[in-house]
C-alpha cells in the first residue's frame, strides 16, 4: 500500500499522508522505519522525528527536513536551489529562539547559509510550516522525487502543532506537491487530528495496526526457527497464542523465552510451560513494571480502579476496552471532577488514553491483567 503512495505522489496524482495506530507493542515504530527504508530505497528524502509533549514542532521538523534535503541534494543539478530552500529552513528553524529566552535554550540548526527573510519565519507555525513543506517539496520535484517526514508518537503534539501541521497537508494535497506525511500513534490519535481540523480526515489515510491472526503469529515464531531446523509441536503453537494474545511484543516474548528452554526440536508444549514464568517476570518489569513505577500513588489508585471496573468488559482482555470514568469514580467514592489532575496526567505519561468523550482506555496491551494482580 505505501509503494502505492510513494509511486502516486511521486507522479503528482492525489493521494493522503498516511497514519499508523495502535496500542503499545504492536510494532508502529518498527513499521514506521521500515517504511522509512521503502521511501530511501526509491531515493526520496526522509527525516523521522519522535514527538514530545513538552516540545514544539518547530526544532524536530527543521533538522528532519535538513536531513532530508541533504539526502536528495547531491541529485540536484543547481546548488544554489539547494542554498536557497536552507536559507528558508534556517529562517524558520531559528524562530524557535523566542525573545528573552537564556542564552542555553538559544538553538543553532547547523545550516552554513545566512538565513532568509520573510518566508517561513512570520513565527505563526501554521503559515510558517505551508511555507516550509510548499519550499521543500518544490526542491523535490526539480529532481523527480519526494520527501517524506515521518513522526513517531504522533498524539503527543501540542494543538497548534497538530493544526499547523494538518493546514501544511490539506495545502500539500491541493497542490500535488511531492511531500508526505507518515504518523505513528496511539488508537485516539485521529480523534486529535479531527479536533484541530475539521477537514482531517480527508487528509489521512488511517490504518490500525493491531494483534497478529494465528497465521501471523505462527509465522513468526515457526519462520526463524525453520531456518534453524527446528520445529513446533502443534500445541505449543495453541498455547503460545493464547498466551501472548497475538500481540507483537508478547509473541516475541514468549517466543524468546520459550527458544531458550526448549531442549530439543520439535519444541514442545510442556516447553513454552516451563519457559512462561521467565517471559512473564520479563514483562512484569520491563513492559509493564516500568510504565506502572512512573505513576504517581494516585495515578496508580486510579489505574487499579480503572482495571476492576475493566475487568467484567468482554473486550478488556484484548487491552482495549474502554471504561466510563463514571464507573472509576464510583469504584473510588469521589466526583468525577476530583480525579480529573489523575486521569490528566496518565494520559499525557501514556498510559492511558480517551478515544472517546468520558472512557478510558489504557494504552498497553493486558495492562489490567497485570493491575490486578498487584498488591494495593
């Protein structure tokens, strides 16, 4: 499908960014870098940035889009286009260097060019970000070719940002112009898009990336282990699906820990038995422990009141069900509003997320599972 964007943007047909969602340990980021590498190998220009709530749009975007034309420029037969474009990239990069702000915040973009004036630099990010993308995508196009940014975590932008950024594709789009948009996020990641632009929804082509099907995971555990000469029993198939669920990261888990005890090939069930505990302990502390000691003891309160109410949820064992925060609130004795500052701050450290106006959902697969079992 991503072959098929990369070829019709690069022949000015319309087409839509494209954004990843799914819960954690799905495998969005490695896709993502694997879509990155199919965009390199047709000679596009790439730069790959990692949100953050904490910080602004502008910084990441500049050094992605410097990395980018630098990628394509040894193609371009005239430097001073190459300089041109970096003048304006630099104009826009140092408008992150707000007045009055100390002189270690000051930020140099490591561009050799004087900086341009009066494009991209009007410090608004939604006119200045237009520019920029219009600027770098017509450098692509003198070379036959485009450029993709690709942004990991892509719900943690600040709202202008989100905006800015949806105006630039919606301009993009309109223009035929040679540069995509390639987002990672978590499930509520198009309800983010929609707030800030009404129209983003015909900006983006949405795919959910989520468990694997028993082919999918079969495949990738039986798929290394032939090239080994080793095969799986049947049953240690059924209990290794029912026991990761099909998730990315615990397939690789149990698969792992499983590899590592197995005597003998065909591996067998009494084997993913024996290596459970260990895939198990391993998740505890680094999947789930390290996310659970970031919480506060209230944050954490409101987690163990979130995965009881969840637990009666048919669909909460797949880590996605979503909980009304009435329920949580009810379960704790106390109004809604109170648990507000809690429920804020376990969405902005991940944890949890709210795809839809009053639930809950927490962003990591079998979380509640793992809740539940520790002491209050």
């Amino acid at each position: 499908m991503f072959d098929v964007v990369l070829e019709r943007v690069a022949r000015a047909r319309p087409e839509r960014s494209l954004v990843l969602t799914g819960l954690r340990g799905v495998g969005k980021t490695v896709l993502l870098n694997t879509l990155r590498s199919q965009a390199i190998g047709r000679l596009w220009g790439t730069g790959k940035i990692e949100a953050r709530p904490d910080q602004s749009l502008r910084r990441p975007v500049a050094a992605a889009l410097h990395m980018a034309i630098r990628e394509i420029a040894p193609h371009h037969r005239a430097p001073d286009r190459i300089d041109e474009f970096l003048a304006v990239l630099k104009a826009f990069a140092l408008r992150s260097n707000a007045a009055g702000a100390k002189l270690r915040d000051r930020w140099q973009p490591g561009i050799d060019v004087p900086a341009a004036t009066g494009r991209a630099d009007s410090g608004d990010i939604e006119i200045d970000l237009v520019e920029l993308f219009t600027d770098a995508a017509s450098v692509a196009t003198d070379v036959g070719t485009g450029i993709a940014l690709f942004i990991d975590e892509m719900q943690d932008l600040g709202g202008a940002d989100v905006s800015a950024l949806c105006a630039a594709c919606h301009e993009l789009s309109q223009l035929g112009a040679p540069l995509i948009v390639v987002g990672a996020g978590l499930p509520h990641l198009p309800a983010v898009l929609s707030a800030a632009k009404s129209y983003s929804e015909r900006l983006f082509r949405y795919q959910r990336i989520d468990r694997l099907d028993r082919i999918a995971a079969d495949q990738a555990l039986c798929a290394p282990a032939a090239r080994e000469g080793v095969e799986y029993e049947a049953k240690a198939l059924d209990l290794l699906y029912e026991m990761s669920g099909g998730y990315p990261y615990f397939v690789q888990a149990y698969g792992k820990a499983t590899w590592d005890h197995a005597p003998a090939s065909p591996i067998t069930a009494s084997d993913v038995r024996v290596a459970a505990p260990e895939a198990e302990a391993e998740l505890a502390v680094g999947f789930f422990g390290s996310r659970y000691e970031r919480a506060t003891p209230a944050e954490r309160e409101y987690m163990r009141a979130m995965a009881a109410a969840g637990a009666e949820r048919a669909d909460e064992a797949d880590g996605g069900g979503a909980v009304p925060t009435a329920e949580i609130a009810r379960a704790l004795g106390r109004k809604p509003a109170s648990l507000s500052p809690a429920r804020d701050a376990l969405i902005k450290k991940g944890l949890i997320y709210s795809g839809e106006r009053g639930t809950v959902a927490f962003t990591v697969p079998h979380f509640g599972k793992y809740l539940r079992t520790q002491p209050s």
